[in-house]
C-alpha cells in the first residue's frame, strides 16, 4: 500500500530538480501566508462578498491585472532562465527537457496568460466608462470570463510542480505534441489551460461587442466613439472569429491524444501541416487581437499629452477595421518554408505586408497629433514615446520577415526571436503599461510615483534594447531559436552575454515596477479631481475611483471628446439632486467563481485521464448552471438616498 | 407617487433593453459556433479520403439511418416553431406540450444516432480506425453533443415555464432555445449533404 502510494506520488509530483523543490516550498508558503492573513484580519468575509462574487466590471478588470502582473512575473523568470543558460556557451545549469519546457511555458504564458489577461483588465476599466455607461452588457458573464481565465491559468501553472510541464513550443506543433512524442500529461495541461481561459476569452468578446454597439451614453454615435473603444471593438470582432478556431484546434489535438484518434498523426492518414494551419488561422489574428487595443491606449494618450484631438479620426477608426481584416489573410507566413508553391507564399506575403500600410497610417497620425502640440511627458507619454521607435524597428524587420525567400534564410532564426519579441514587448507591453498608467488613478484615486517609474522606464526601455538588438545579429550569424546550448566555435558567446545583460536590466525595471506600486499605495499623491490628465473622455467626468454605478445620471452626449467640449464651454460636471433617480444593478454572485473552479476539476481530470473527476467536475457545472438559471434575484436598485451621500462625499451633489 | 410612476417605467424600459441585449448576444454566439462547425467541416473535408484502408462511407452509412435521424430533428424544428407560436398566444400548457414533443423527437435523434455509432465501432470502425473515421465522429458527434445540451436546456426551461408560466424572462428563454433548435437544423443539413450523402456517391 505505501508502496503503491510513494509510486504514484513520484509520478504525479514533479521531483528530483531543486527548481521545483524551490516551487514547492514556495508555493506552500504562500498559500499559508495567504491562508493565515486572511484568518488573522478576518477578511474572508471581505474577500469573497467584494471581490470573489463580484459584477462590477472595475473590480474585474482590477482582478484582471494582478494576475496578469503575476504571470508577467512567472514568465520573465521563465525568460530570465532562459537568458542565463544561453549568456555564455556550454552551460549546463539546465538539461534540455527543462530548456523546452521553460520556452514553452514562458511562451503560452506570456500571450495567453499575460497580455490576453492585462488587455480584458484595461478593456473592463475603461470602455464602459468611456461610453458613459453603467456597466457591461453581461455582467455576470463577465465575471465568469474572468474566473475562467483564472482556473485556466493556475490549471496551466500546476504543471509545473504536478505531473510535468508541456515542452512542445507554445503553439504545440504535432506530431510532437501527439502522444507518440509527448507520452506525459504536460500537453494535456497545455491544452485544458488553454481551452478554459479561450471559453471566457471568447465570452469576454461578445460581451463587449454588445456593450459596444448597444449600451452608449445617448447621443454618442460609433463616429464618435474614443478610440480606444473602437480598438476594444475591433479587438473584439476578432475574437468571435478567431477563438473558435483555436477552440476546435485544441479539441481535435486532445481527441488525437485521448481517444486515439488520427487528425494530426503520421499514421492511418493523419495531416500533421493541417494542424500548423489551423493553429495560424487563429494565432496570427491573436497577435492583432493584442496589439490593436495597444494602439488604442496610444491614440488616446497622444492626444491628451498634446493637448490636441487625434489627427485623423476616421482614418484611424478604418486602418484599425482594416487591420482585423487583412489579419485572416497572413497566416502561412509562419510557414513559408513548408513547400507550398510559389504563388501562394506570394500571395501571403503581399497581404503581409499590406498590412504595413494601415499600421503606418496610425504611427503617421500619432506623430501628426504630436506635431505643434503642447506636449506633457507624464508616465503614460513616456512609454507611448518608447514604444514609437521599437515599433517601427520591429515593423521594418516585420516586412523583411514576410519576403518569402528571404524567409529561408531568417525562419526560426534568433532574428525571428528578436522581431517578435520587439513588436510584443514594444507594442503590445509597453502599449498596455502606457493604459495602465493612464488609467490607473481612475481605478485607484492616487498617481503612481514618478521617480520611481521614470527608473523603470529606463531600465525596460534600454534593456530591452541591449537584449533584443544583438539577437538579430545572431540571427544572421545563423542561431536559431529552441536551441539551449552552444558550443565556443560558433563564435555566439559575446552577443550573447550582452543580450542576457539587457533581460537582467528589465528584470530589474519590472522590479522598480512593483516598489513605485507599493510605494505609491502608501505615499503615492491623491486624485481629487477625478482628472488628473486633463482628459478628454467621460471616465474623466466622474470621481476617482469610480463610484460603484459609474454614472449618477446618464450622460447624454453631444460629440466627439465631449469632455473637452464641456471644458471649452465651461461647463463642470456635477450631479444635480432633482434628477437622481434609484439605479438598477446587477446583484453580485458567487456561481462565476464556483462554476469556473468544477471546471478547473473537470480540466484537471481530462488532464490526467480520470473519468470520476470528469464526472464530479461535469455535474458541477451543470448544477452551477442551473442553479443560476433558476435564480430570481437577479437585480436590486441603488436608492436615490444612497447616490446623494455617494456623490456628497464626493462633492460633486447641486 | 410621480416618483414611484417613473420608478415603474424606467423599470420596464430596462427590461426591454435587455431583452434586446440578450437575442444580440445569442447571434453573435452563434456566429462563433458557425466558425466552430466551420472549422470542423473544414478538416473533415481534407480527411474525407483519407481511410488509410479501412471502411469508407460507402460502406459504412446506412441509409435508413440518417434519413429517418433527418426526418426526426427536421420535424422537432416545426414543433419547436409551433411552440413559439403559442408562446406569442401566451397559452403555457401548449407551449409547453410542444416543447416536450420537440425533446422526444430530440432524444429519438440522439438514440439513433448512438446505434448508429454502436454499429459503426462494433464493425471495427472505431475513432482511431483512420483518418476519415477521426473526423467523422467528431463533426457528426459535436453536432450530437450541441442537440443533447439543447435537450438538458429546453428541460430546464420547461421546468421554469411550469412554475413561473410566461413572463418577460422566460420568454427571453424559449426564444433564444428555438433559435438554436433551428440553428442545430441548418448545421444537419449540411451535416446530411456533406458527410452522408457525398459519402455514399
Ligand atoms: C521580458 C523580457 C523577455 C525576454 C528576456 C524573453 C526571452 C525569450 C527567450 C530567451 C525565448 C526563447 C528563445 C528560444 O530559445 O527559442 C523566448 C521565446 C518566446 N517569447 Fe519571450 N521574452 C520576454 C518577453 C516576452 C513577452 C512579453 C512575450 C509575449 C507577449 C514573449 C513571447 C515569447 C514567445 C511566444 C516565445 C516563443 C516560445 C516558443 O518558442 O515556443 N516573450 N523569449
Ligand atoms: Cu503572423
């Protein structure tokens, strides 16, 4: 019997490598830690009535962003790792198996984990705000969205102490990632991790869709949206095309891998390439799925930070619309070098760089507003700033990438490693850093410290050049990518170092990143006002941090950047006592938590081929279901009572 | 009183707006299941011919089958359109009568096509047989699993419609159920010309 329980212990609990004894201990510390401050402050009650049950779209997307900094920090130790091993040749500090499974978990987390999450926390904050509206369409599926994305991330996280990593690549190419070359439960964690958090992926773009088209401020018309909501909307249309597609694709790896099915194996007819198509279908959409509201954020920090509308509204709003389309016509870029004939990499290759022509539309914009304006360097300007150079760099080397012939020389080159780490940490990281920063006295009623950010700014920014540029170097020096040793000959050693010198440095500007937050918790200045940038959307018309009903009276609108227009009319936005009325919310409800976390048992079953736990964590679901679905108390209103002494407190009540 | 009358108001004017939400929302979910089926069609179409030796369609469907399971879902898509009209007549007992003769003939569906299944895996065309049976299964089985959750659904709002009869709410519900009765219709069609009956050319 002990025997039997030390055998499957040993299987089922990764062991043998001190990293992961490290995890362990520190995992079980933490979980104590959590555990006994809870107790001692007695804020269980706290934690599950205000956050864990939550509606409010505020709260989720504050939710969204602590985890999604948490996976940041997971994957850039992931990175840092990687950076060490490869700093000089011939280390040995990790095997290979470890060197593939730490690429691949730092990948999957990075894109899946990390900038889907950050994006849904901004898309929360801002865009029913900017619309003047009271909330999302679906609030209860919002919170779900949410919940799932979370037992998605920690289903995907535990592989790493329980059962094994996935070590496949982040896009788990077969027939690698069929049972016949991954034997072990880590691909099945790949693909259940993933596949619940697609599920409130996709759920999360309905519903902003439907917010978007649906639940504006009276008078506002999609002309007049701000861009950042236009970007959410184009963002989000292609996420209802997209993940699907990425859904499907997962299910029929698993089928292959749980019931001996035949879609992408060598044998018995299998299609192996169909799969690589497949995943492309959906991953090159992702990329402009995380990097259109990135362009967001900026267009509306240029204007502000100049004191001037966008230039070129309507383009803007077209070469975004643009963009999500022509992101369905690239995909076999990624594999231009499989043999398909020439005329079709000639084709993709011209919608690939096609595509070049409406994202320069948006940087010319973006430099026109600036031209002859009064601009602020204030935190968010600075990483707008940072990201114009690295994005044109990596759209330059973007377009190089996408001649197809050319393409046998630099494909799965660290020249490909250099690009697409430019344009996702230059666009889509520092875009959302620049929203958060942007936004973040909205969420939180104080500004982030400015010494303390101005040093991470410069420790990312340069650190990401001295990681990133010598990489293409080495891409022509014929390095390529997934490799985890060298030997002295290849003459790779010096590039090398430099470039794991630079991951240090924004290691360390993510660091002073945590410090400015935590410091400025403490010390950090109060926003009073409620618009501390001088903006120019609604969520700038109301107090910081925005009372739970957002709006005490429905805005009605009259224009583009109605805020500014206010302004210039001298208008200041008050609540007048006569026109309160009681506000109907959504009530809060634990079944978004409870019904995500029977997935999580249901996933972690199908992970290990466990039919009882399927069963349990199933019928969880189903039950959740129900239960909501026969729940009569959806709604409750806010009394006109209450608003009054909200808004007093504020003063914002005539 | 002028309070509590614009408080009624503003009440039903809400709920209107969300009626209105909710049918947008179950397109656009749709539109995403399209996609999904799409998907799935897609590769059945590359794996059509690929039996790698085993039994083709040809051999393996059986007519008698898939035209009565036609015959079964298309005909519970009328009894699910005769539902909805005697929910706009706003005559529960009826409505719900229908209902349940939409799920038996749901459930009939489902039943012929697990022997269907049985027979084909007890003549040793399993899933792993080949390629073509990989596909097969699982285009014609996630259709199986969307109408088995629509039944476990139309359930559950039956169950409402007796205790709580017709109101704004359940209306909303057995709207929504009978666009996706019908949605799962279209998708069997093409499911019935493309897998079934270019199988057997
Ligand atoms: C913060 C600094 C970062 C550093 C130092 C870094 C470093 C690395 C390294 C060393 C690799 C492995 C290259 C190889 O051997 O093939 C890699 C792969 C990758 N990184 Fe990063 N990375 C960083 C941030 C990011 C971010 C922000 C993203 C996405 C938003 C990202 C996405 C990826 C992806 C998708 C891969 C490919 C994984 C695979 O080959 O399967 N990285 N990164
Ligand atoms: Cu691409």
């Amino acid at each position: 019997m002990i025997d039997k329980i030390k055998d499957f212990a040993s299987h089922f609990f990764v062991t043998g490598d001190p990293l992961i004894y490290g995890a362990d201990v520190s995992i079980g510390l933490s979980m104590v830690a959590i555990f006994f401050v809870l107790t001692y402050f007695k804020k269980w009650g706290w934690l599950w009535r205000e956050w864990l049950t939550t509606v409010d779209h505020k709260k989720i997307g504050i939710m969204y962003i602590i985890a999604s900094l948490l996976m940041l920090f997971r994957g850039g130790v992931d990175a840092l790792l990687m950076r060490a091993q490869l700093a000089l040749p011939n280390v040995h500090f990790l095997q290979s198996e470890h060197y593939n499974e730490i690429f691949t978990t730092h990948g999957t987390i990075m894109i899946l984990f990390m900038a889907m999450p950050m994006m849904f926390g901004l898309f929360n904050i801002a865009v029913p705000l900017q619309i003047g509206a009271r909330d999302v369409a679906y609030p209860f599926l919002n919170a779900f969205s949410f919940w799932m994305f979370f037992v998605g991330a920690m289903l995907f996280n535990l592989s790493f102490v329980i059962g094994g990593s996935p070590d496949a690549g982040w896009l788990a190419y077969p027939p690698l990632s069929e049972l016949s070359g991954s034997p072990g439960v880590g691909e099945n964690f790949y693909i259940w991790g993933i596949q619940l958090s697609g599920v409130g992926s996709l759920a999360s773009g309905i519903n902003f869709v439907v917010t978007i088209l649906k639940m504006r401020a009276k008078g506002m018309k999609m002309m007049q949206m701000p861009l950042f909501t236009w970007s959410v909307f184009a963002s989000c249309v292609t996420i209802i095309i997209a993940f699907p597609v990425l859904t499907v694709t997962l299910a029929l790896l698993f089928i292959d891998r749980f019931a001996g099915g035949h879609f992408f194996t060598m044998l018995h007819g299998g299609n192996p390439m169909m799969y690589v198509n497949l995943i492309w279908m959906w991953g090159h959409p992702e990329v402009y799925i995380v990097v259109l509201p990135a362009f967001g954020v900026f267009s509306e920090v240029v204007s502000v930070f100049s004191k001037k509308r966008i230039f070129g509204y309507k383009s803007m709003v077209f070469s975004l619309m643009i963009i999500s389309i022509l992101s369905y016509f690239t995909w076999v870029h990624h594999f231009f070098t499989m043999g398909a004939s020439a005329n079709v990499n000639a084709f993709f290759a011209i919608t690939t760089m096609a595509i070049a022509i409406p994202t320069g539309v948006k940087v010319f914009n973006w430099l026109f507003t600036m031209f002859r304006g009064r601009i602020r360097i204030e935190q968010p300007m600075l990483w707008t700033l940072g990201f114009i150079p690295t994005f044109l760099i990596g759209g330059a080397t973007g377009v190089m990438l996408a001649v197809a012939p050319a393409d046998y020389q630099y494909h799965n080159s660290y020249f490909l490693i250099a690009h697409f780490h430019q344009v996702l940490i230059g666009g889509v990281v520092f875009g959302y850093l620049a929203g958060i920063y942007y936004w973040w006295p909205k969420m939180f009623g104080f500004k982030l410290n400015v010494k303390l950010g101005l040093w991470a700014f410069w420790l990312w920014n340069i650190g990401f050049y001295v990681c990133f540029m010598p990489q293409y170097a080495l891409g022509f020096m014929g390095m390529t990518r997934r490799v985890y040793t060298y030997g002295w000959d290849m003459g790779w050693g010096p590039l090398n170092l430099i470039s794991s010198i630079g991951a240090v440095l924004m290691g360390i500007g993510f660091i002073f990143q945590v410090w400015q937050i935590l410091y400025s918790i403490k010390y950090g200045e109060r926003d009073t006002t409620g618009d501390p940038w001088d903006g120019h959307t609604l969520e700038w018309t109301i107090p910081s941090p925005a009372p739970e009903y957002n709006f005490a009276i429905e805005p009605i609108v009259k224009g583009q950047d109605d805020f500014w227009r206010m302004k210039k009319e001298g208008i200041v936005p008050m609540t007048k006592e006569s026109e309160i009325k009681p506000i109907h919310m959504p009530r809060n409800s634990g079944i978004p938590f409870i019904m995500s976390w029977f997935w999580f048992i249901a996933g972690f079953g199908f992970t290990f081929g466990w039919t009882w736990m399927i069963v349990v964590g199933l019928l969880g679901v189903a039950g959740s279901m129900l239960a909501r679905s026969f729940t009569k108390k959806l709604d409750y209103y806010i009394p006109v009572e209450e608003i009054k002494e909200t808004e007093a407190k504020f003063g914002r009540l005539v | 009183m002028s309070q509590a009358i614009s408080h009624t108001n503003d009440h039903h004017e809400e709920h209107e707006h969300h009626e209105d939400l909710s049918v947008l929302g179950f397109w656009l979910f749709l539109v995403s299941d399209v996609i999904l089926f799409g998907t799935i069609f897609a590769t059945f179409m590359v794996l059509r011919s690929h039996f790698d030796g085993g039994p083709t369609g040809k051999e393996l469907f059986e007519a008698p089958g898939y035209i009565t399971e036609t015959f079964l879902l298309l005909t519970s898509s009328f009894t699910s359109g005769l539902a909805t009209l005697a929910l706009n007549k706003g005559k529960v007992n009826q409505l719900i009568g229908w209902l349940v003769v939409t799920a038996l003939l749901g459930l009939g569906f489902i039943g012929f096509e697990v022997s269907e299944f049985a027979n084909m895996v007890s003549e040793g065309a399993t899933i792993s047989r080949s390629a073509f049976l990989t596909a097969f299964f699982t285009l014609v089985g996630t259709h199986g699993l969307h109408v088995s959750v629509g039944l476990c659904w139309m359930t559950a709002i039956m169950i409402q419609l007796k205790r709580n009869g017709i109101n704004a709410l359940t209306t909303r519900k057995v709207t929504l159920v009978s666009l996706y009765w019908h949605f799962l219709d279209v998708v069997w069609i093409f499911l019935l010309t493309i897998v079934y009956l270019m199988g057997v050319m």
